[in-house]
C-alpha cells in the first residue's frame, strides 16, 4: 500500500516543477481495447468494479490525461509500428499493409528519421523492449538464429531487448541487444513444436502451422516477466551510471496478442486464474507490467521527473477470444462497434494516457481528436529537436494540449483497416468511410499496388460520431442531400493527400 500511495503521489504531485528533458517512456500493448481498461468498464456499466483489475492502468488515468479520441493509424500492429517510429502513416511505407515476419524486408529504410533517433539527438539514452513487428531480422532465410542481423540498434536505440515477431510466430526467442537470449542456461535454439507455442488449436485452428524455430525452453508464460525485469534493471542501471542523462523506454509488451497465456505469478501479484478468463489474465499482467515500471521510477527517485505514455496498438479483440469473460460483461471495446483489424471505431480507438508531474494536470480529459503517433512529434518538442515536415509528415506535437490548451497545427486524420480494404478520413465529427478495393482486386493483386490508385476508391459511408458512435448503418449520412457537398470535399481532400504525398499536419506560425 505504501508503494501504492508513493506512486499516486509521484504521479499527482503538482509541487514538482519539472526541468527541460524528463525522462520519457512510451508503453504500447499489442491488441488493448479501451474497454479493457477498469476505468472505461467502470464508466460504461456504472458498476464499483471490472472483471479485469486494472489499478495501475487507472491510476495513470488519475494521475495524467486521457484522450477519449485517440486513435492509432491502422487497426492493425504492424502499420502502427511503423507509424509510431515514423511520425509517417503506414501508406507512406512501402508495404503499408505492414510486415508480417521477421525474415521480410524491413518495413523501415535504414535511414529513415525515427523516434529514438529524434531521443538520441536530443541527448537521451534510447531503450526499446518487447515486440518489434517490422521486418528485417534476418536477409533471408538464415542456418543460425542464434544472432540477430538488424532490429532496434538498427534505428537509433542504444539498447534492447527484443521479441522479432512478437509472442505470435517464430523465432519464440528474446534478444538482448541482438544476441540469443537465454530463457535458462541450457537453452539451445530449436525446432518449437506448436503444442509449446502456447496457441489453443480448438480456438484458434488457424495457428497449427505456426511451429518454428526458437528457445527449447520457450514458455509464453515468462515473457512478460523478462521483458518488465530487463526495462525495470535498464532504468536502475543507467540512472545509477549516468544519474545527469535523461533516458527514452519504448516499452512493446507482448501483451495481450494471442495466444493468451499469462505468467502464473508476476511481482507478487498472481496473475493466472484472477480474472473469468484467459484474455483477462492477460490483460491483468499486462497492468502489472506498467506497474513494475512505475516502481522503478519510483525507486530510482525519477518518477516526478518523467513523461509517462499509455497507448495500444490498435482496437480489441472480439469477444469470441474469451467467451468466459464476455459472459461476466466485458468488453474489450465498450459499446464501439467493430474490433481489431476493422474500419469501425472499435478497431482503431484505442486508450492514450499521458503523465507527467507538474505539466499535466491530474484527472483531466481531452476530447480532441489525435492519433498514436503524435508521440513522435511529442518527443521531439520535449527533447528540442526540430521536426523535418518533409520526412516526419503525419504527427502533431501534443505538448500544447498536454499542457491545458489548444493544438498548434492543421491535421487531417486517416486510418486504414487490416488488409487496406478500408480508410477512413475525419472532419470533425465526421468519418467518412472509403472503401479502398472498389474493383474488388485478390489479397495478392492489393498488396502489389504501389502508390495511389484513385480508380480503386469509392466513399461507402459517412457517420456523424457525436450523434452516432457505434456506426449504426441506419443512420449513414452518405446518401443524404444536405451532406452531397460535405462527402465530396472530404473524398477529394483524401484522394489529394494520399496522390501528393503533401503532409497532413500543418503547423501554426
């Protein structure tokens, strides 16, 4: 309880006057509905508790900023990530429909200007954990897995640890600043028979082929662990040896993708079996991860004296992932429509949560609309470095809101669904929904497209959010009269930016 209350404190503390360079960490969960969250649970059932305890998540909701539209750039991981590296929405990259295995090109050029990059000139100390997710692991096919080609050093982080592919395919292997990371000192890399992936066939038949190489004691259940042990000894360890050099955590944890097996017992906390289901497991580790984090800010004297970021990668998982916890009233996404990988809202609106002792204000809220990668732009205000429009094209420095006011820029916000069937293009309260395969082209045609094809999109749907937050069909505007003009300026301004390439943030003079 004492740690608990500290960490309130640390964290709500007005007291604190904060210098120029905070610290900075930066926490993204792989597939996190804003519904998973207590606070968001509690506030759509008006219930005293959730299914799914959350006090860490919540107390960072207590003690910063929460944006109810935040939004990640695709509904999708592996876009976002490029995203939330870049500054850059996932159409600008060569693959926009993202990377899935570590053995393909890396999703980012090698000189491309990136976040650590931004943190490392700045004069921080870069650290990246947990799921990569962009290509470029290895060129090919290799014999040895036992050492990574690229990775995070590879774009400006000092040091990591790594999942290449996440907890869901092959290599099932950490990475410590490229290196084979051990599980146990007999571990060799091997062949992982899908019964040690930790997939559940029954739920998910999709995965048996998902054996591969990795760590012959690979257990899904001491992922989270190591990940949270490493980030919490890399804080302890630099602000011991360089007390005076802030430090940038860009913590991906591995949860809560599936499959969903979550650590027995984490932190003294137990983990397993505390929620109706397996996915709440998950996401109550998941919390404790954050918690672990917050600890050691705490420890380490550094917790007044840093900006804190919660986001997801994109929207929740449908409820059929965990019916258990569907039937004791969960939802991943609340009352959105739509889930992981959908054009709807529940697909891309996802929690951000920003903390920072004596800028931010405590318990406060702002509606406006932001997307998950302005933590690019974010980072590069609060470390001084200055923002390249030609290269960093698609993020707005949130510092201005963070502190109270109003956005210092123009933007326009694009998302895009799983598999770029859809986009979706907001003016105000007004989404209008693109349908971005009109001649119906095969999965493999689609991904070949290079450019913009303006031939192949077609508006399908527009929805005034503030009257219509689930997305009902029945009231698609698209088709009305008095929205005639307003469907085709938003189509046009689509169709423009995706054609010029111009950037879609314009900052104020």
């Amino acid at each position: 309880m004492k740690v608990f209350l500290s960490l309130v404190l640390a964290f709500s503390c007005s007291v604190y006057a904060a210098p120029e360079r905070p610290n900075i960490v930066v926490v993204m969960a792989d597939d996190l509905g804003k519904g998973d969250l207590g606070f968001y649970h509690r506030q759509r059932t008006g219930e005293g508790s959730s299914p799914v305890p959350t006090p860490n998540l919540d107390r960072l909701i207590a003690s910063g900023m929460r944006f109810s539209d935040a939004h990640s750039p695709a509904a999708l991981c592996a876009p976002t990530r490029f995203s939330m590296m870049t500054g850059n929405y996932p159409y600008r990259n060569n693959s926009a429909q993202g990377i899935w295995g570590a053995h393909a090109d890396p999703q980012i050029d090698p000189n491309y200007t990136t976040v650590a990059r931004i943190a490392k000139e700045g004069g921080y100390r870069t650290a990246f954990f947990g799921k990569w997710g962009l290509g470029g692991a290895w060129k090919g096919w290799p014999k040895d897995y036992s050492k990574l080609t690229a990775g995070a050093l590879s774009y400006g982080f000092d040091y990591s640890v790594e999942l290449p592919q996440g907890i869901q395919g092959a290599p099932y292997a950490l990475y410590e600043n490229r290196e084979f990371l051990k599980l146990e000192q007999n571990s060799i890399m091997t062949h992982i028979p899908i019964e040690q992936t930790g997939y559940d066939l029954v739920l998910d038949p999709k995965a048996k082929d998902r054996d591969g190489m990795g760590d012959s004691n690979w257990d899904l259940k001491r992922v989270g662990p190591v990940l949270a042990h490493k980030a919490a000894t890399f804080i302890d360890g630099h602000v011991s040896a360089h007390p005076d050099q802030p430090f940038f955590v860009y913590y991906c944890s591995q949860a809560v993708h599936t499959p969903h097996c979550a650590a027995e017992e984490f932190d003294g906390v137990k983990i397993a079996g505390s929620t109706p289901g397996p996915l709440g497991d998950f996401i109550h580790e998941l919390d404790v991860q954050v918690g672990m984090i917050l600890k050691e800010l705490e420890k380490t004297g550094t917790a007044g004296n840093t900006l804190f970021i919660f986001t997801s990668d994109n929207g929740g998982l449908p409820a059929h992932w965990d019916q258990k916890l569907a039937a004791a009233g969960h939802k991943s996404n609340g009352d959105l429509s739509g889930q992981k990988g959908s054009i709807e809202e529940g697909g891309h609106r996802v929690p951000f949560i920003a903390v920072w002792p004596g800028q931010i204000k405590p318990g406060s809220k702002c509606d406006e609309l932001i997307v998950t990668h302005d933590v690019v732009s974010t980072i590069a205000a609060v470390v001084g470095e200055t923002i390249d429009r030609a290269v960093v094209r698609d993020s707005m420095n949130l510092l201005p809101i963070l502190a109270g006011g109003k956005s210092s820029a123009d933007r326009h916000v694009i998302t895009q669904s799983g598999g770029l069937t859809y986009f979706a293009i907001r003016d105000g309260d007004l989404k209008l929904i693109i349908d971005g395969n009109a001649k119906k082209l095969s999965k493999k045609e689609l991904y070949k497209l290079r450019g913009f094809n303006r031939e192949n999109v077609c508006p399908v749907a527009l929805y005034d959010l503030d009257e219509n937050i689930r997305e009902n069909q029945k009231f698609n505007l698209i088709n009305h009269p008095e929205y005639k003009e307003r469907v085709a300026a938003m189509f046009e301004r689509f169709c423009e930016l995706r054609s010029s390439g111009e950037p879609t943030v314009c900052d104020k003079k």
